[in-house]
C-alpha cells in the first residue's frame, strides 16, 4: 500500500479464516482498532468507503485500523496512516498481525519522477483536497496472454506499456513517467517516447526497467498490479493526479482509476479509464506506435464530425458586387461630419475604379490604399476590387521603413489615396505611382473584372522572423466569412466599426454591414483616441453593433455608463482573452444584446469560430471560443496530424473554404502552414495550423489554453503564460495584465505588469493574493504597476516591447524558501539556482 507524503493514506487487505479480535487489539496497542460489523449490509464497497473517509478525518494518531466483518471467517482489514513517522515498525508489525500476510504500507520517498504535464479539467490548486472519486471496468485478457507469450514479456509490463502510450498521446509525447507499485517491488517507469517504435520494443523496455526499489517514488500517476484480491475501496482520497489499480482475476482485469476531483471531471477520468483499457488491445494490433489512437473508431467519427460547421449556402459573387446592390438612398458609411449613400458609395467608387483601369489595374493587381479612419478610405478599398485588383492597407501612420517593405514586398502597382495623405509618403524606391481619389458622384457602369476566386486584398501580419508577410484572402473567402456573420442573428442597422481599416479585424463589421444596407460608423482619428467622445458619437447614433477586441469595449463601456445604447443587439470582440468580469457586465447591463467571443487568424479571414456568451461564462475560468462557424472546419490535432480526444490538448488546425490562399510570394512558408487536409471529403481541401494550443470541451466548445510557442518552462516546469494572465485579472483591483518570459544573465523569469481598475494597486497586495491563488513555481518574479499596456498598430498587447524589461524594478512580495515547496520542487529549485550559477561564471 502507497503512504502519501502530505494526506492520510490507506488500504484494505482480505483476511480469510478466524481471527481474534483481542489478541489483534493488544498486539496493535496504542493504535487503535475498531471492529464493525458489516454482515447485514448490502453495499459493502461504499459502507467501508464511508468508514474510510471518517477514519482519515478522525485520524488524531499516527494510524489507525479498522477491521470490517464480511461474514463468518471473512474480514477486511483498512489500515490508515499519517505521513509516516517510524513507519516500517508498523509495517513489520502488521505484517505479523497478518499472518504472514504480503506487507501492506510502503512509504513514499520524496525524491519526484519528471514532471508529467497532464491536462486537467480544473487548474492546479494551492492546496490540494486530495478529494478523490473512482471509476472502475472490467476486461478480458486472454489476448494480451497470447501476445505476451508470443513476444515473451510479462502481462504486468504489457499493462504499463499500455498506460505509458496513453499518457503520451495525452501529454503529447516526450518523456512519459509514472510511479509502479508491483509485487515484486516499487519501479520509477521513465520512457522518452518515440512513434517510430514497435509496441514490442516498448514493452520490453518497460521490462528492463527495475522493480527493486524500496520506497515508492513519488509520481502524479501511481500504477498499481496484484493478482491477489484486495477489496477495491472508493475511498474518497488520493495523494496523486491519478491512481491506476488492476486486478488480475481468473478470467477478467479489474482496472479502477482513483482521480483527484480537484483536477478532473468524471467523464474525463472515464474517458482515460476507456482509453486505457483500449490501449492494451490496440498496441498488440499495431505495428508501430505512430499507428497508435487513443479515440475508438466511433469516437473518431464523432469528433470530426463534430468539428464541422454546418454547410450554409453563401453568394457566389464578389464582395464589392454585393455592396453595390444595396438601396442606393440609404446611408452606407458615417465618419466624423461626413457621410455618403450606397449611391454615392459605388459613384465615387466606380468613377475611381475606371480610372485605375486605365492605368492597368485588373485582375490580381496589387494596389496599396492608404487606410485611414475615413471615409476616404472605404471608397479606396471599394474602388479597387471594382477595378478585378486586390487592395494592401496601408496604415498613414506605420514607420516609413514599414511602408517601404510593404510597397516594396506586395508589388503594388499604384499607391492610391487623398492627396493630403499622398504627399506625406516616404520616399520610395524604386518609385511607385500615385492615384488620387475620384470625388465624382454621378453613376458609371464597369463590366465586371474578377471572379470569386481572384484576390481581393492582402494583409501584412507580423512574422516569427521580425519581417511581415502579406496573407493572400480572396472574394469567395472575404463572402463565405461575412456569410457567417448570420450566426449573431439579424445585420447590422448602425455597426461601430473600432478597428483600424489596415487590421483584418475591421473587414468583419465593416463587411457585414455594407454587403446587407447598414450603415458603417467610423470613428475618427481623435473619436478613436478619446473613449468618451466615441461613446457620444455611438450614443447619437444608435449604434445597434460593436465588432472591437475586448479591452477596447471594456473602454467604451465605463465611457458610456450603465443605459449606454439602449438599442444594442450584438457585440463581437476577439483578438485577446475575453475576461470573465467583462461578460458579466455586458450580460447584466444589455440582457438582450449577444455578446460574441469569436476567434480566428489573418489567414481564416477575420474569424473562424465564435461563442455566444452565457450568463455562466461570468465566473468562468476561461471564456470558450466555440464551434467552428457554418463552413468552417476546425480539427484539434497531436504532432502527428492525429486527432485528440476531447478534454486533450492539441494543436488547432483550421479549414474550409475560407482560408486564405497563403502568404504572398512565400510558396516554402505557405507549404509549411497550409496543409494538404487529411480528413478533407473533396480534392483540394487545406488545413492551416494555427499555432494555438486549445482542447474541445465535453460540450463541444473550444477552448484556448495558449500559443504552442508561448509555452515557457521555468524552474523546470511547463507554464502557460495565459493562465497566470487570467488569474491576474480576476483580481478587483487588476485591469488587465500581461506575462512576458525574461531571461536576467540567461536564467528564465517570470515578469507580470498590471495596470490598475482601481485608483492604487499594490505590488505587494497581488503577489499574496497570487501566492493564494496559484501553485508557487507559476508566481511571477516580479509585478510591475503601469498606468497602460502597450500595444501594437493592431491594438494588442506589445508583448515584444515587454520582454524588454527596461526600468524593471527588483522582485517584490515574499521570497520563496525550501520549505515552502511541494515535495519534489527542491531539485528543480536547485537546478535553478545551478543555471543562475552558470551564467555569472
């Protein structure tokens, strides 16, 4: 039996024959020994499951039996333990108490296996409960036999081999480690997992590992074999993540899974206990553990299916052409002191768009409009993709450098804009002519230029090497996108549209409204800096529409007060986490307005799932991002391109006919992240890989837990940035907050800036209330208080000027000492400082 480090432990032995009671009591003095009688007792398994979490509570002593009578010449006795202090005498002592009996405790030696990251359902505690539940089944084994004599290994490493794959499809490969209680001894199981091995080469491996430790190594998951007959106890408790206990019988395995509900959920721990089971069958059918799934092939069915947004029909037209088909009276686009018509809208527009045919423009033609917040600019995009070219928004207010390698990389043919925005353009070389906007009104006719298929605009996203690259969307994207927009109910009447015309976010709104007779509000230059006279300006309009990212609608909605826009329907924000405190306000103060946490790269044009916000989502953890939208695909993948199970992390995989064709002039980059889709039902069909680590939820939605490449590992444990971030603003005197991974002489640290929802923050107040909210290794090194984040030309959060780190000031709040840390953190503790060490030499 395991004795736990930090919680009472125990187990539960069968004695078959007579045994004296008072001989067993003077033996066992001063520990305790309470006799119960559970003859007349119909459910055995949870009476001695209550006893034992009463045992545990009322454990005043260094241990505690209780002995349960089954029936005549029938008991079991349960054993339970405090962190053991002169533990083996009690072993030896119980051990002849027995009879002869096996020896029942084994204590637990504190030095850790690696680190195993698990998901979990919950995130990790402070404090653990150690609250547990049970899941159990029953499976044949005669198979498993045959293989093993075949391949002459053991049944029990079969077992463990089987445990090892599912944990590595689980965690997503490298190292697997779990702690092995067996007959013959106690095992440290530590297996770097390879897909290009054989299921037999994997069990023989597990084989060679020894079993003769004395002390059982301290794990998150315990594995535990006997073919003897201990009573299977729902205790209630468990000191591991996970505790995996089979029972060879005659005929069948009794498999049972202790889970600790801190961190799972029951379908979850049923979902591995399934898995498991399956496992021990599937790798004796494979060749090759690449070959190895932990879905069945009905789970696998479902999942794809599931990931697939409903097939909704979408014109088959050019985006422009659906602007120009609405009511000419009616009010398309609003900017300052300005406005214009869908009329005069496709007058300017078109007078423009002949004029740039005449200079060459046609099909696939890159031309770069100067993107302000204008009306201006709206005409500009409009005119191009009238004209059969694809537009590259080009911000006034990028660095001339910027501007030159966007010109310069797109292969604009002309450079089209107002004349005062015209003149103020860096120098370029070589040079590129310039069109000045058409101010005609009268009504010209343009035979059409460009089909669905042809691009319509490009968009410069920042790139891993510091250099931007131009992601290619073309009509039948840019309309199968603004299709989808139906899921948010009926369009737009007046859509404010907060984003900045260069950013692929602003295409959502901004679309949707032109393509079904809205109108379009724009704020202005100073709107757009100034919350409050932008909350004016969408008051005295009616703004019935927000698409914007979170934090700037957290703005605007303190701007305009509770009774701000009586007539909402729908907000839409992405682009950043959407905090829980923000859905419940938005939910309290406009009950009858959606509120739309949507997702979706550059290069799934604008968005590619959404989730409609619950009041429920006002204490979640983490706001999900939902289903793929109506002819989306979205596939949660290991790095195998396998699908995971739900609850699994995995790599988000995005397709359907809205992905953008690739990056511009890139072929090698566009190959490396667009792929050919391997579940795809028609030739042709691409998956792009996102980068974002998520997992689907038991309810379908999709969850996002982080960037495969934001991902840190500190002190020798994996953190995801995002969930510090998330805890951070749980906080009432928090804002928002921000994580960036420092390196100070090339050791890691953890660096947090804040910035206040309240008139003071303290450093030294959040880091104790952190220190109560998350496991000690993910505390930041230091909290720094500022006034606001930066952010980039899109409005995010400039991680990369954080990371910087100038004007940090030292870490704050309490220093970390051994005896602080969990059993098994003093290693990794000491390898930190060793690195440390290492980099002053």
């Amino acid at each position: 039996m395991v004795v736990v480090s930090t919680a009472p432990a125990r187990w539960a032995w069968r004695i078959e024959g007579e045994l004296d009671v008072a001989e067993l009591r003077r033996t066992a003095d001063p520990i305790p020994v309470r006799v119960v009688d559970l003859g007349h007792s119909t459910d055995i398994r949870d009476a001695v499951g209550q006893f034992a979490v009463q045992e545990a509570r009322q454990l005043d002593t260094p241990a505690r039996v209780c002995v349960f009578r089954l029936a005549e010449g029938e008991h079991v006795a349960l054993i339970t333990t405090q962190r053991p202090q002169g533990v083996r005498e009690l072993d030896d002592m119980l051990t002849e108490l027995l009879k002869g009996g096996a020896p029942v405790l084994r204590t637990v030696i504190a030095t850790p296996l690696p680190w195993l990251d698990l998901p979990t359902d919950h995130p990790r505690p402070v404090e653990r409960s150690s609250r547990a539940a049970t899941v159990s089944a029953r499976c044949g084994y005669g198979p498993l036999l045959d293989w093993c004599t075949a391949h002459d290994v053991e049944l029990v490493d079969l077992l463990q081999g089987g445990l090892a794959a599912v944990l590595a499809r689980y965690c997503g490969g490298g190292t697997v480690t779990f702690a092995a209680d067996l007959p013959e001894g106690a095992r440290s199981v530590r297996l770097p997992w390879s897909d290009a091995d054989s299921p037999a080469g994997l069990v023989r491996a597990v084989s060679r590992l020894s079993a003769s430790e004395d002390e059982l190594p301290a794990g998150q998951v315990l594995f535990s074999y006997t073919d003897s007959t201990p009573v299977p106890l729902a205790t209630g408790w468990t000191d591991r993540d996970m505790c995996v206990t089979v029972v060879q019988e005659r005929d069948e395995l009794e498999v049972r899974v202790d889970y600790d509900v801190d961190l799972f959920v029951f379908p979850s721990a049923q979902g591995f206990l399934h898995r498991l089971i399956r496992a021990w069958s599937r790798i004796t059918e494979v060749r090759r553990l690449v070959e190895f799934t932990a879905l069945t092939d009905e789970e696998l069915h479902g999942v794809l299916t599931g990931w697939q947004g409903n097939e909704l029909p979408y014109p088959d037209e050019c985006v422009h052409d659906l602007v120009f088909a609405q009511p000419p009276d009616k009010i398309a686009v609003v900017c300052g002191g300005q406005q214009l018509t869908y009329g005069e809208l496709t007058a300017r527009a078109s007078h423009t768009a002949r004029r740039l045919r005449e200079l060459g423009v046609g099909t696939e033609s890159v031309v770069g409009v100067l993107a302000d917040r204008s009306i201006d600019s709206v005409v500009g995009l409009l005119a191009v993709l009238c004209a059969g070219g694809a537009y590259v928004p080009i911000d006034p207010s990028y660095p001339d450098e910027r501007v030159r390698y966007v010109v310069r990389d797109s292969g604009a043919l002309l450079l089209l804009g107002t004349r005062d925005r015209l003149d103020r353009l860096p120098r370029l070389e070589p040079s590129v002519p310039v069109v000045e906007l058409a101010g005609d009104m009268d009504p010209v006719g343009l035979a059409p230029a460009a089909s669905p298929d042809n691009l319509a605009y490009l968009i410069y996203t920042s790139g891993s090497t510091g250099r931007p690259k131009g992601v290619a969307v073309t009509h039948r994207s840019l309309v199968l996108s603004t299709s989808a927009r139906r899921i948010g109910g009926d369009p737009p009447t007046v859509d404010l549209v907060t984003m900045p015309l260069s950013f692929d976010g602003s295409a959502g709104g901004l679309y949707w409204t032109l393509t079904t007779g809205g109108t379009a509000l724009l704020p202005t230059e100073e709107e757009a800096r100034d919350p409050r006279l932008l909350a004016r300006t969408a008051q005295s309009w009616s703004v019935t529409h927000i698409h914007s990212i979170p934090s700037h609608y957290a703005v605007l909605r303190e701007a305009g007060g509770q009774d701000w826009l009586p007539g909402l329907r729908l907000v839409s924000v992405g682009g950043e986490p959407l905090p829980h405190t923000l859905v419940d306000g938005h939910l309290t103060d406009h009950p009858d307005a959606l509120l739309l946490n949507d997702y979706g790269p550059t290069e799934a044009t604008v968005w590619a799932s959404a989730h409609i916000c619950a009041p429920s989502d006002g204490s979640a953890t983490v706001v999900p991002i939902g289903p793929p939208l109506p002819n989306y695909r979205a596939y949660v993948l290991d790095e195998g391109l396998r699908p995971v199970p739900p609850g699994i992390a995995g790599e988000l995989y995005l397709g359907g006919d809205a992905l953008a064709r690739g990056y511009h002039g890139r072929p090698a980059l566009t190959g490396e992240l667009f792929l050919p889709d391997p579940f795809g039902d028609r030739p042709g069909m691409r998956l792009y890989r996102t980068g974002d680590r998520v997992r689907q939820r038991p309810d379908g939605e999709l969850e996002i837990l982080g960037r495969v490449d934001n991902q840190v590992k500190v002190r020798g444990f994996r953190i995801e940035l995002g969930e510090i971030e998330n805890t951070l603003v749980r906080h009432p005197a928090v804002g928002t907050a921000a994580v960036v991974l420092s390196r100070d002489g090339g050791a890691p640290r953890l660096t947090a800036y804040v910035t206040p929802a309240a008139d003071s923050l303290s450093r030294d107040e959040i880091h104790a209330w952190l220190s109560g909210e998350l496991p000690l290794y993910m505390l930041p090194d230091v909290i720094t208080v500022l006034d606001e984040l930066p952010r980039n030309a899109n409005g995010k959060v400039d991680t990369r000027a954080l990371r910087g780190g100038h004007g940090v000031p030292e870490p704050t709040g309490k220093k970390a000492t051994v005896d602080d840390l969990a059993p098994g953190q003093v290693d990794q503790l000491l390898q930190h400082l060793l690195d440390r060490t290492r980099s002053r030499l």
